[in-house]
C-alpha cells in the first residue's frame, strides 16, 4: 500500500510513515484475514543495507525489504529483520511464481 511521506526532515533521504497510514494497512489487511508482515522502502543513494535510522524506527516481527535505486536505477534488494539484540540481520527470500 503506497502512504506519504510524512518526515519533517529532508524527505530525499528520510521517510517516515504516519501512524494512521499504519492503522489503515492493518485494518486492511484483518479486513481480508490477512496479517501486515513486512514495510518495504527504497535507497536513492545507498546500498540495499539498513540506516541506523532504519533500525531505530523499525518494528521487532517485521520483514523490511530495501530497494536500492541509485540514480533512479535498480541495483540490489535485500530483505532484513530485527534480532533480538536490536540489530537488523539479512532474511533469506525466494521469489516465486
């Protein structure tokens, strides 16, 4: 579900969900007896690895997707999750059809 970016900061290199764009995907997704389980975003300029910013607002249970575009092309995702010492480890994904 695409939301806005709603970060008082410079919004090129920081995103930032509202909690009621939040609130709206998960009664969305209990709606179809479905479960939110991952936010994905995107890295204009870095590489597919978290920020620390990513890590500070990240939510423990969630899959984060990070698609590097550098240059508005694409080059690399990778899929991360918290552990349980508060640091982001890669998950390993299979795409299929």
């Amino acid at each position: 579900m695409p939301v806005s970016n709603v970060s008082p900061d410079c919004k090129e290199v920081r995103f930032e969900i509202a909690s009621r764009d939040f609130l709206v995907a998960e009664r969305l997704a209990e709606k179809d007896n479905l479960e939110l389980t991952g936010i994905y975003h995107t890295h204009l300029i870095d590489s597919a690895y978290p920020s620390e910013t990513d890590r500070m607002s990240a939510f423990p249970n969630f899959s984060y997707l990070i698609i590097s575009l550098p240059n508005l092309r694409f080059s690399e995702m990778r899929f991360w999750r918290l552990n349980s010492n508060n640091q982001f480890e890669e998950e390993v994904f299979e795409i299929l059809n």
